[in-house]
C-alpha cells in the first residue's frame, strides 16, 4: 500500500512516533544515489517512510517513485525490489509479522 505525502506535514520524531504505534520499530537508512536492492521477498511485512531523496519501488509489478513523507507498507511474501535515484534517499525501515494475515 503506497501512500504519498501521509507524512508530509509532522516532524521526524513525531513520525517515529506514529510508527512505533503502529508496532513497528524503524531504523533510519541514508542510501547512497544508484543503490540497488535486487528482487527478494520475505514472510515479514515491510514498512517504508521515506524522509529526504527519493527511491523507485517496485512491488507486485508496479513502480512507485517514493520520496519525502510518503509511506509505504509491502506485504509479506511479495516480491520487491528498489533503485535509489540519483539525490541518495533517507528512510525508515522497520519488518514485522502481522497477526491473521495470510500472505
């Protein structure tokens, strides 16, 4: 589920916040520009908030060009994979497994 600018308008420590309700626990990321994150999938669902720089994902055969505020949720078992553009990209990151989900 790809939301673009849901965290646009509150500050860093008031995003980890939200995150951290949401039962996440985010590490912050700095990739450099060209970055690639190859293909992969995994069982844990994945949570993406981007901060500064942009990134483009790809998931479930689509592009998403990500970049400040918006926020991103990968659901376990898919496939994904990400190329950093070319200013580098800040995010969070954080996997979990969500309870009575299927994937």
């Amino acid at each position: 589920m790809y939301e673009p600018n849901f965290y646009k308008e509150i500050n860093e420590a008031q995003v980890v916040e939200d995150i951290k309700k949401s039962g996440f626990n985010p590490y912050k990321f700095n990739d450099p520009p060209g970055k690639i994150y190859p293909e992969h999938s995994h069982p844990e669902t994945k949570l993406l908030v981007f901060l500064a720089g942009s990134m483009e994902v790809r998931v479930g055969g689509k592009k998403y060009q990500c970049g400040a505020g918006d926020k991103m949720i990968i659901p376990g078992n898919t496939l994904h994979a990400a190329v950093v553009n070319k200013e580098g990209c800040t995010f969070f990151w954080s996997e979990k497994i969500l309870r009575g989900s299927t994937s």
